[in-house]
C-alpha cells in the first residue's frame, strides 16, 4: 500500500467516504496518466533542487521539463545534475534571456503528458496542491483550471500595492475576457495538453498570463469554449531580497497585453 497511491486512496475512501475524500484531493488516477510539469528558471540555484525535489514528491506520474533562461548564477549546473539525478527531468537552455512566456513556450512544445501545469522555480506555490488543481479536469469538468490565492487559503502577508495591482489587473482582464476570475496573474494553470499546444502564444515576458488568459477564453470557430474552473491554492510569496523579480514594469506590460490580445490574436 505504501507504493500505490491508488491503493491508498481507496482505502481512504471505504474509511472516510467517497465525497470526503474527493472534497481533499484523494481519489485514484488513472491507468495511464501523466502530467507535465514546465517549470521556466533563471537564476534560481538558491531554491531550484528543493523545488523539484517537492515536486517529485508529489505522488502523481509526471515530467518535469525545465527551460533555463540564460541564468547566469549556479542554475546550469544545477539543472545538469537535476537531469541526472531524476530520470523524467528534461532541461532545455535559451540562447539568451529572453523572458517567462518564451520559455514557457519552449516547454510546452515538449510536454507529452494528458495534462500541462505551470510551476514557478522558487517556493511560492507549493506543488503538493496539484492533485485539487488538476482534479477538476480529470471528472471532466473542465479543460482548463486556475489557482487562485484569494478565494480561501492562507497566504504569506507581503506588499498592500501588489495585491491592489494585481486585482485592478485582474478586474481589466475580466471585463474584456468576460471570465469572473479572482486571480488572473497566478502561476498555476492547469491545461488539456491540446489547449496550451494549440495556441499561438507570443508574450516573452511576464504578459504571458493576461494572453493566455485572453486565448482561453476566446470562442472557437464551430466549438464550445474551453471550460474554465477556478481552485482556491496557499501562497508563500517572496520578497524582493530573496529574489523576487517582478516589477512595475511588468505590471504596465500586463496592462498593455490584455487590451493588446483582447483585440486580436
């Protein structure tokens, strides 16, 4: 039992129940499955191996693609013996710094897995949450699930004006996606791998959230729009000095991308 998750989870479902259990994230995966996990990296030796070693902890089949943005500290070195270490870790290296939605898009064009989920490489989310952000979509609720910071779990007390940031951001982005999200700007999204491999994505930098935001919720021609769910996630964030890397900057680019994707492709 201890080698099987399944067997695990339908022990505690004839302890505790069926619907208690599913309410918690614990239900069987199926044969099968495997979820890819992209994690886009620069300059991160400081948290990078605990990171993935969290990761793999998790007890779900999965990948681990790591794309390392041109980092300049220990990261290559650590990523080169990561890829030794676990062998379902793939690492890919850009040819300059070019930014978190380019390298994310350079992920997603190896991901081989039924479902794709977006991990920062720090220790802000905390991948132990994938079985509740992925359930959704395999009871075929959904094609796409979102993490959201601010609809009931805990989070680390940080910066007032990024939280005002991120909800006037939030709020623009609903009102030209028509999506009622709470947190348009987290990092966990959760996609079929046929929706994030079938957009044509272009944001290089931090505008990779409103654009895919904006490509979720577009109607496609002939078809049902993808299906959107919304999961409540902890948050553990960073500070500046421990190295956050956001910006102003970013938050203008943002701004600029979802009235540039609202409008077109």
């Amino acid at each position: 039992m201890a080698a099987d998750p399944n067997t695990r989870a339908a022990l505690l479902e004839q302890l505790l129940g069926v619907n208690a259990c599913r309410q918690i994230g614990i239900y069987p995966i199926p044969p099968g499955f495997k979820l890819s996990v992209v994690i886009p990296v620069y300059n991160e030796e400081r948290w990078l191996a605990e990171l993935v070693r969290r990761v793999q902890a998790v007890e779900i089949p999965k990948e681990l693609i790591l794309v390392n943005d041109f980092s300049k500290d220990r990261t290559p070195e650590i990523l080169a013996q990561l890829e030794k270490q676990y062998d379902n870790v793939r690492v890919f290296h850009q040819p300059r710094n070019m930014g978190k939605g380019a390298a994310l898009r350079e992920g997603f064009k190896h991901c081989t897995g039924d479902l794709v989920i977006v991990q920062d490489a720090d220790w802000e989310y905390n991948p132990a949450e994938y079985p509740k952000l992925i359930q959704p979509i395999l009871d075929d609720k959904a094609d796409v699930v979102i993490g959201s910071r601010f609809i009931g779990e805990s989070h680390r007390v940080l910066y007032y004006w990024h939280s005002v940031g991120n909800k006037v951001l939030t709020t623009l982005s609903n009102w030209c996606t028509n999506l009622n999200l709470t947190d348009m700007e987290t990092c966990y999204k959760v996609f079929r791998r046929e929706v994030i491999q079938g957009m044509n994505l272009k944001s290089n930098r931090f505008g990779f959230e409103p654009e895919v935001t904006a490509k979720i919720a577009r109607k496609r021609a002939g078809k049902p729009r993808w299906r959107v769910f919304e999961v409540p996630i902890s948050y553990s964030g960073r500070t500046y000095e421990e190295g956050k890397k956001i910006g102003m900057k970013d938050g203008f680019q943002a701004l600029y991308c979802i009235f540039r994707y609202w409008l077109a492709d």
